[in-house]
C-alpha cells in the first residue's frame, strides 16, 4: 500500500472489515440464559446439562490425551513432520462477498428475489408496513421483511472504493469543463425557478439490474436541482450520487464563471457557501460533472443549473 | 464441523452447537456492534440481543451470502431496531450548525489506530453515527438507507454530510493536540 492518506471512508472500511473485539466474560452464559428462556420447557436440548457438562469433561479429557499421544508421537518420530493437531484452523469467514457484484449483476437476481420472497411472507403483525411490502420493490421488500433476515448487501463495500480511474480522466475534465467556461451564453438546460421549497428534486434514477444484496444499482448519477441551505434539515446541500462511478469530478461556478467550490472525490458536497465561508446567496449556479464509471467510460453530465434558496 | 452442520444442529437449538457458532462469530460481531453502539456497554448490548436473534431466526438463513454474513445482517439489523426504537431521528439534537467545508483529501493522519476511530464514531450522536455506518461501512446508498430508517434520503445524506465533517474534525484535532 502506499503511504497516500486515505480518506475517511477508506479509513474505516479498511480498519473494520474485519475487525474483532474482545467479548466481555459471561456474555454467553447471558446469551444461554435467554435461548432456555425462550425455549418450551420439555425440549430435548434442556433436559440433562448436568449429563451434557459430563460429556464435556470427558470429551476435553480425550481431547487432551488426543494431544499428548499426539505429541509424543511427533517428538518420537521426527521423521514424520506433521505437526500435532492443533484443532481446525479458525475460519475466517469472510462476509463480504467481495468482487461479486462487479462480475454479474444479473446472476444474482434470482437467488435474491428467492429470498426476498422466502423470508418476506411471514410479515409478522407488529410491523405496520406488511401491507406495504408487498407491492413494493425489491429494496422496499427486503427492508420491511429486514426481520425476517435477508441477505446482507456486504457486497457493497467495495463498491466505492476508488478503483484504478480511467487514465485519461483528467484530460476528459478539462474538456469537459471547458464548454462551462463560456459563461455568457446560458445553457438550455435551466431548471424551472422552484417558487416554494422543493420538495426533494432528485432525478429519477433508473433502476437496473440487481447487485447482489445491493438492491438497486442506479444507472444515473443522482443529485438535485435546488437546494435550501437554511439548516431545515432538508436539501441542504448540493452531492451527487451513484453506485457505479469511481471517480467525480464537480466544480460549482457562479454566474459570472467563478469557482465557487470543487471536489474531486465520490463524497464531496457543497454546502452552499462561498470559499470565505459566507453564505453564498441565492440564485442560480453551474454545475459541471464529470464522472468515471466502473468500467472506465466517462459519464459527462451536461453542465446543469443549480438553483440555491434559502 | 461444516457451517451446514453447524446450522442444522443449531436449528435443532443444539445448545453446544450454538456456543460453537457463538464462540466462532463474536468477537467478529462485536467489532461491528461497537461500531452502531455508543459505548461499549451498549455494544454488549447489542451483540447479546443480536445473538439471540441470530438462533431465533437461524432456520431463514439460505447460504446466499455465507453464515458470517448472515450474521453480520442480523446484528446490524438488531442495532436499527434498537436505534429506531430508543432514537428516534427526528430528535436528534443538529450539532453545530455553522458548516464550512472541509477540504476533503489529505486531511486525514495517515495511521488512526482502531481504538481513535471507533471513539470518534461512538462520540456522534446516534443518527448520524447509525447513517455514517451504513452509508461509508456497509456500503448502502441513501435511498435504502432512508427506507431503513423511515427518513427522507435528503435527511440522510444531509446526516451523512454532517457525520462525516463532525468525524474528520474529531480526527484531525486529536492529532493537533497531543
């Protein structure tokens, strides 16, 4: 690796994919507590611990001559360089189902609708949104029936890492921005003045193929025309999304053509101030993206117009 | 043991094939309770209620995405419902409000032990350590993550905009003063 600072989410993922902590002493013993508590009296697995805690001794007592033999066996014949059984290696068990997305989207739709279907039925009454479920789609099934268990999108997790940009991404920025540099002519593309707070002017984002775990992969780069910076808690900022983009570019310029903020990285957003610090004020801004998806083709999005109430 | 022979015998609620299973996926689980958790009480907590969910329910579990992470979507969903149970979002307290951005690369220390990151993560408030984990750990978008949590996906992404300067503000300081 290199010595490249990482950014937050790198920093995190990285550090907890696999990450193990220690258990407090007793937490089973509170867990077993539990699971006899749920269980029917009567049931076969409670009826003698005193016997099953015998077996257990016996068991490590064969174990431990297991061990001995064992070793005596390999120090009296060295020839033999197996070493002594050390039980089973411990399994690492790996969640994350790493690499699979990218490979075939479309394999994993059956297996997901199967599950969704198999764990979704028995809505259980105390969940109000059952009803819902049932029309909804796939992602809105798989989070109302989320008690039920379905699968885990751990998959995603490599979904935003920066994989290798396409390495001509630069030279496509610069194209891409230039046209933007003509500030004079505005664009077609402006959005109707929003007269009232919008509510949450997203584009529609095409729903195609499934991931899996990972419910909906977007095909569109998500962000929204307006935005209210005015801490309501509702379209404060300006960030665009997707699942299927590696790098971003963005540059948000004011009428006149001055950068007024820039990222470039999947997680930058603008909160609709100015460099200094100071609320930028209300009214029309540009935007230009430029965006590198998975496979290496640029996404260049025509430079839009941002509206910014207050 | 094979995990299909692990969970069969802990479908037949096996009591030591269930400490087996335990004893193979909690300190595992506990790393990512700590994460959803505000301290390591509650991450306790939760790896305990998780556990038992994981036994209950361990007859829906398919294979699809291998028992650890089966696992791992049950503990995680136990820490939601904890969270929307206890926290709601709505009341989430908005820390400062006076934004400024942060330069977003290279601000960060190079090397953050575990121990700074998940205290930084325990130190958000609920919400916006709950959006922060499933957004940038799990790797949801915010549309799902809003369904999860009955939100709007702007309220997410605006929570995830604030998690993120509240964590690399909490990371960088701690390094400046020694």
């Amino acid at each position: 690796m290199t010595e490249k600072p990482k950014s937050l989410e790198e920093l995190y993922r990285d550090t907890f994919s696999g990450y193990e902590a220690g258990v407090d002493p007793g937490t089973w013993e509170r867990i077993e507590a539990a699971l006899r508590a749920e269980t029917p009296a009567g049931d076969a697995s409670q009826t003698a611990p005193a016997a099953k805690s015998a077996a257990g001794w016996v068991a490590g007592g064969a174990a431990i001559v297991a061990v001995v033999v064992s070793g005596l066996l390999y120090f009296g014949s060295p020839e033999e360089n197996s070493p002594p059984a050390a039980g089973p290696p411990r399994e690492t068990a790996a969640p994350a189902v790493s690499g699979m997305a990218a490979e075939s989207p479309e394999a994993e739709l059956p297996a997901i609708g199967e599950a969704v279907q198999e764990t979704g039925e028995p809505a259980r009454p105390s969940q109000p949104a059952g009803a819902e479920a049932e029309t909804a789609s796939p992602a809105r099934q798989y989070f109302t029936a989320r008690d039920e268990i379905a699968p885990l999108p751990s998959q995603a997790i490599d979904k935003m890492q920066p994989a290798e940009a396409a390495p001509h991404a630069p030279a496509m920025l610069e194209e891409a921005i230039r046209p933007a540099g003509a500030m004079d002519k505005p664009e077609p593309a402006v959005v109707a003045v929003a007269e009232e707070p919008a509510p949450a002017e997203f584009k529609p984002a095409e729903n195609e193929g499934v991931v899996a775990g990972k419910m909906v992969k977007k095909h569109k780069l998500d962000y929204p025309n307006v935005i209210t910076p005015n801490g309501d808690g509702k379209n404060e900022i300006f960030v665009v999304e997707s699942d299927y983009i590696v790098t971003l570019q963005v540059q948000v310029r004011d009428m006149n053509g001055n950068i007024v903020h820039q990222w470039n990285n999947l997680h930058g957003f603008w909160d609709g101030r100015l460099q200094n610090g100071e609320p930028a004020p209300e009214g029309k801004y540009l935007i230009n993206i430029f965006a590198v998806r998975e496979d290496g083709e640029p996404v260049r999005e025509t430079p839009l117009t941002l509206i910014l109430k207050r | 043991m094979t995990d299909e022979e692990l969970v069969s015998r802990c479908i037949k609620k096996d009591l030591a094939a269930q400490k087996q299973l335990y004893m193979r996926f909690a300190g595992k689980m506990m790393g990512v309770c700590l994460r959803y958790a505000g301290s390591r009480e509650e991450a306790q907590d939760l790896l305990q209620d998780g556990f038992v969910k994981v036994f209950d329910k361990i007859g829906t579990f398919r294979g699809e995405c291998g028992l650890g992470g089966w696992i791992t979507s049950v503990m995680i969903n136990n820490a939601l419902d904890n969270f929307r149970k206890t926290k709601p979002l709505r009341t989430q307290v908005e820390i400062n409000e006076n934004i400024h951005c942060y330069e977003d690369r290279g601000d960060l220390p190079g090397r953050l032990s575990e121990k700074e990151l998940l205290e930084a993560i325990q130190r958000l408030p609920a919400g916006f350590r709950t959006v922060f984990n499933l957004y940038a750990i799990e790797g949801y978008n915010h549309n799902e993550i809003a369904e999860m949590l009955k939100i709007q996906p702007g309220t997410s992404k605006s929570q995830y905009a604030r998690a993120r300067m509240s964590l690399q503000k909490m990371l960088t300081e701690e390094k400046v003063t020694p």
